[in-house]
C-alpha cells in the first residue's frame, strides 16, 4: 500500500509530503496486524539531502507516524 503523508519537516522548517510504501505485517499469537514502511519517497530528500531522514529516508519523522 502507497502512502501519502504531509505534515511538518524539521529540516525544511515546512509543510512538506513524502510517500511512504507500507506492508500489513501479520503477527503470531492473535497479536493486531500492524504496518511496516518498506520505503520513503522525499522529493526534497532526493534533491538535497536530509540530516533526518537516515538511511533511505527510514529515520524521516514523517514516514514515522502511524500507517494505520
């Protein structure tokens, strides 16, 4: 599943929207499914660089809230 997300970029000091691809992860023992991002998509990041974004754009405080 693909992922819009907009919402404040520390490094751009902005409004900013990166796209983030999630997987649902299936848990063992009735645990609730829950979602993983696989990958992050941050045209200001592919373009600049990002101190936040880590390895990937993985760390990036955007791809971080929650993919339900």
């Amino acid at each position: 599943m693909r992922k819009m997300i907009t919402g404040y970029c520390p490094e751009t000091d902005s409004q900013q929207t990166v796209v983030v691809d999630v997987k649902r992860i299936v848990l063992a023992g009735g645990m609730p499914a829950g979602y993983k991002a696989m990958s992050v998509h941050c045209p200001y990041a592919d373009e600049n660089g990002c101190h936040y974004g880590g390895t990937n754009n993985r760390d990036c405080p955007l791809a971080k809230k929650d993919h339900d």
